[in-house]
C-alpha cells in the first residue's frame, strides 16, 4: 500500500515537471515567434525599399526621395559618442560600488539612486538634457548634447551590469592575488576585471541596443528634421534614423507615399543593431576564450 502511495506520489511529482517544463518552453517559443513575427513584418514591407541609392544617398524633397545616409552616419555617431561617456564612467562606478563600498547605508542609496536612474522616462532624460547640455552650457542643438544626453540614459545598465560581473568572479581570485601581495588596485585591474570583461560587454550591448532606438532624447537635444548633409563636428547638428522614422511615418502630406521609406529605414536600423551586437558577442567569446586559456 505504501509502495502504490509512493509511486502515486511519484506519477503526480513527474506530472506536474512535465507541465511546467512544457509550459516554460511554450512561453521561451513564444517570445521567439513575437520577435520572427515583428522581423518578419519589417523585412517584407522593407526589403523593397533597400537598395545602393536608398543607403547611400542624401534625403530629398522632404525626406520621401532619396536616401537616409546622413541618418544612418549620424546614428553611428551618437552610438559612439554615448558609449564613450556612458562606458568609463558606468564602469568606474560599478567598480566603486562593488570593490570598495562596504554593505551598509551609503551602499544601498547608492543603488537605490541608480535603480530610480533607470526607471525614469527617455522623455525626462531628453528635457534635462535640452536643458543642462543645449541651453546651460552652451553646446546647442549638436551630436555632443545628444551623445551625453544618451549616455546618461545608458549609464544606469552599464553600472548594474557590470557589478553583476564583477560579483560573478569568485573571491577565491581576490584573496590569491593579495596573497601574492598585490594591492586592490592591482587586483582589480590584472586579475578581476580580465575575468569580469566579457560580461561587461553584455552590458555595453543592451546599453547599444537601448541608445539606437531611442527618439525622445534625440529630439530635444541633436535631431533634424531635414539635414542632407554630413555633420563636420560635434557641435553640428545631425539626423538619426529614429526619429527620421518618427518624422516620416506621422508628418507630410503623402504619407503614404513615404510608407516604403519608413520600413525601409526600420529595416536599416534593426540591421545596425544587430550587426553592433554581433561584433559585440564576437569580441566577448574572444576575451572569454582568451581568460580560459590564462
């Protein structure tokens, strides 16, 4: 009896596994086919659009002719330009707060601070910048402004990132190194951060992916409307294939005519985005294979 009781218990244990496990993987293929769905959509009403004229040359008559090279330059550069404010600074801090914060009050309003950082809206990120970068010091509507304004965007998932990595090295390293009479200084950068970069890449990923599609920011702060031309310094103004999308799928007077345009340039953007991420996850198996092999 008490045998038929246990592998009755068993059966329903097993059951249950095998409901939740097929119901976890219903949901991962769901997400999967969201995102084949969304692709799907992008690049049929796209792919008609692309061609050598449509990425290479300048906008015209209003944006619905010609091409939106001086947008898919300028998104570059405000990528560029806000990974390298957001990445020292972002590291930096993850490195203070982890490595050298000890548990406590200032700790926890520090991360307290940087989680309120990453909820609040791009909009708000776009109206402080507009007014600390454009109008308090001077820079104006330019690629400089637009590239601090996203990068303070970006900063709060490079800073949380980056100290998951840092956490994930074992202290087992640390004690070694000061063992050997390293300082921390010297332990943070000869032994931890080697085995902590290739997760910090996957920090600067997302903080890519977030910054590349971003238009509220952009649009206080270093967006065109109609610039065909290139930007020749930071002070210039540029366009960005975000909002070029925003402006030409709701403003004109034939926007359907311009339809073919905007998937074109959606297309475009989410090519960016994955070539960056790839580059991105190359350069991370190259750094993780190099840690395994020291």
């Amino acid at each position: 009896m008490k045998m038929k009781l246990e592998k009755h218990t068993n059966k329903k244990k097993q059951l249950k596994q095998a409901i939740a496990f097929n119901l976890f993987r219903l949901m991962s293929f769901g997400v999967v086919a969201v995102l084949a769905i969304i692709l799907l959509f992008i690049i049929v009403r796209g792919a008609s659009a692309i061609n050598w004229t449509f990425l290479t040359a300048m906008p015209e008559e209003g944006m619905t002719k010609g091409g939106i090279f001086p947008a898919i330059i300028g998104t570059f550069y405000l990528i560029g330009g806000s990974m390298l404010f957001a990445c020292p600074i972002g590291v930096l801090s993850a490195i203070y707060i982890h490595e050298y914060t000890k548990a406590g009050f200032i700790k926890r309003f520090i991360k307290l601070m940087t989680n309120n950082l990453a909820g609040i809206p791009s909009i708000v990120f776009g109206l402080f910048g507009m007014t600390l970068f454009v109008n308090t010091l001077g820079f104006g509507d330019s690629i400089l402004a637009g590239s601090l304004t996203l990068g303070l965007l970006s900063l709060p998932v490079v800073i949380r990132t980056t100290e998951e990595a840092l956490k994930s090295v074992d202290d087992s390293f640390r004690i070694g190194s000061y063992a050997l009479g390293a300082t921390k200084l010297q332990t943070i950068r000869k032994v931890i951060l080697p085995i902590a970069f290739p997760n910090i890449i996957t920090g600067l990923i997302l903080s890519i992916g977030r910054v590349s599609g971003e238009t509220a920011p952009i649009l206080f702060t270093v967006a065109a409307y109609f610039l065909p031309k290139l930007p020749t310094s930071i002070f210039d103004q540029t366009m960005a294939l975000p909002y070029h999308l925003y402006v030409i799928s709701t403003s004109g007077t034939n926007v359907e005519a311009s339809r073919p345009m905007a998937y074109g340039t959606a297309l475009v953007l989410i090519a960016i985005v994955l070539i960056v991420n790839l580059l991105a996850n190359g350069l991370r198996r190259y750094f993780g294979n190099k840690v395994k092999m020291n």
